[in-house]
C-alpha cells in the first residue's frame, strides 16, 4: 500500500511538473510563432493546464480502468467548488462580488444538464463526446468573441480620453499571458516542450496504477478512487494558488477560474477521452456522485448572481461538506 501511495504521489508530481513546463514551451513557441496572446490564453494555456487530468483519463481508459477517467472528472468538479473555494474562503474570505461570471456560470450549468443527461445513457462513446466537444467550440467561441469585445471598447474609452486631453496609457496589443517569457531562449523553451511531452505519460502512468493497484488492494471500485485520491490529487494547484490569492488578497477571480476548470473537465477531458474508448457510468455515480457535483456547482448561484462574497462561515461550511463527502466513502 505505502508502495502504491508512493507511485501515486510520484506520478501527481510529475504530472504537475511536465503540465507546467509544457504550457510554458507551448505558449512562448506560438507567441514566437505570431500567433496572437488572446488566441494563446483561450487554447494553448487552457488546454495545457487541464493535460495532467486529460492524460490521466486517457491512461485510465487504455489501461481498462475508464472507472478513474470519469471519477477523477467528477470528483475534481466537487473539489473545485466547495475544496478550492472552501478552504481560502475559511482562512481569510474570498471576495467574489467583484467577479463577473454569470455569462460562463449559465455555460457551465447547462453543460452539467447536458453532462448529467449524457450519463444517464450509462456509457460515454465517440458520439457523446461529440457532443460535449461541440459544447466546447460554442465556449470558445464566445469567450474569444466576448474579449474581442471587450478589447475593441477598451481601445475606443483610451482613445475618447487621449482626445478629451487626459492622460492614458494604453495598454500593450498582446496582452500578458501565463507562461510568457520574453527573455527565454529557443533552446529553454524546446526544452520546456520536451519534458513536458515525456514528463506527462510517464506521470500519468505512474499516478494511475498506484491508483488501480489501490483499488485492489482496498477492494473498492476504482471508481471510488478517481472521486477521491485522484480528483483530489488533480485539484491540489487551484487549491494551492487559490489559498495564496486568498493570502494576497487577490481572490476576484477565484470563483471564474473554478467555473472555467470545471467547465473544461466536463467538455474537453471527457469529450476528448471518449475517443479514446468508452466510459461507462458506474450505478452508484449515478444515484449519488453526480448529484452532489450538480448540486455543488448550483451552490453558486446566490454568489454569481446576488454579488454575496464568501465569508468564513461560508467556508467552513463549504469545506466540511467535502470532508463529510469524502468519509462517506470510509464507512
């Protein structure tokens, strides 16, 4: 068991390490390419920070185990909410009135609809996760077209003031992208695409057959797993990043980037993975799971549409709720 434990957390550290890495080469190579800092930030960061998750369920499926690929969606998507949020909005309160998100939070219940629906049919193939790729593009599409224009009225305030005679800067085209180096030479940034392209499936395989062999040893569905050690796992970043926003007192966005994640584990990683192979719906992810994901992600109505911050009362309660979730398990 220690063994397993081990291979686990080797394969979460790896997994993070080769995301990072991959997502700092991927940027920098298409930002020297020309391609623009909006279309970077919308594909390349989005996507490379969700391919720890991503390779996970694909690992998971080619190795049998599709069990971990769906509860390690699920299971992050709990986390998100009432983990990510939970825990730094109980240490110093998290301020998220002045986060706009009801655009993305309708999207991401109406995918949660469509995903839930989807798993009724007790099995995920190409053709669901067609239609949970086609969600996807819609996303895309509108975010870009949703900060072309906002870009476009940024532009036009500055020019209306520079006119009026005030004093504005205005801000540079390409605007800061996570991962952008400017100083990196070619070879660090090959070098970054390198190990992440080889730190990713190593991390990946690692990290899921300490899980199944978990599994095994436990006499639990793996399943069970991917809701738990894995999703938690694959959360520990936005955990991490939230609770040090929180410590900063920088927390407006923290409510938008466990919206968008959510969204993505939901569209991208299970769209993409049906491809792979099928997933099956296991019966008690059905009866329970899923319901307790749907019911985590609605929780956050009154804090995106009322402007209610989350104090830490709120999450405490947020955060027992997910201890409460995970012991379920252990009894």
């Amino acid at each position: 068991m220690l063994t397993d434990l081990g291979l686990l957390g080797l394969g979460l550290l790896i997994l993070l390490l080769a995301g990072d890495a991959l997502v700092k080469g991927a940027v920098n190579l298409a930002l020297r390419a020309g391609v623009p800092a909006l279309l970077v930030s919308l594909t390349i960061v989005a996507f490379g920070t969700s391919a720890p998750e991503l390779l996970v369920s694909i690992k998971a499926i080619l190795n049998g185990s599709a069990g971990i690929a769906l509860g390690n969606v699920v299971g992050s998507n709990i986390a998100n909410v009432l983990l990510v949020l939970g825990v730094p909005a109980m240490l110093t309160g998290l301020h998220t009135s002045g986060c706009d998100t009801k655009r993305t939070y309708l999207m991401m219940m109406g995918a949660t609809v469509v995903f839930i629906g989807l798993a009724y049919t007790n099995l995920f193939n190409w053709i669901d996760g067609s239609v949970l790729l086609f969600g996807l593009a819609l996303m895309l599409g509108d975010a870009l077209r949703t900060a072309r224009l906002h870009r476009r009225e940024t532009a036009l305030a500055v020019n209306a003031a520079e006119m009026a005679g005030g004093c504005s800067a205005l801000a540079d085209e390409d605007e800061e992208v996570e991962g952008a180096d400017d100083a990196a030479p070619t070879w660090k940034i090959w070098l970054y695409l390198g190990l992440g392209l080889i730190g990713l499936p190593l991390g990946a395989d690692l990290l899921v057959n300490g899980a199944v062999n978990i599994a095994h040893d436990l006499n639990v569905p793996e399943t069970v797993i991917g809701l738990t050690l894995v999703a938690l796992g694959t959360s520990l970043p936005e955990l991490a990043t939230t609770v040090m926003a929180a410590i900063r007192g920088q927390t407006e966005v923290a409510i938008g980037n466990v919206i968008g994640s959510n969204l993505f584990n939901m569209l991208a990683i299970i769209g993409i993975a049906s491809f792979v192979g099928d997933i099956p719906v296991d019966p008690g992810t059905l009866r329970f799971d899923i319901w307790v994901m749907f019911a985590s992600s609605a929780i956050l109505l009154p804090y995106v549409f009322f402007k209610f911050d989350m104090n830490r009362g709120v999450g405490f309660v947020f955060t027992a709720a997910y201890v409460l979730y995970i012991v379920q398990f252990l009894i």
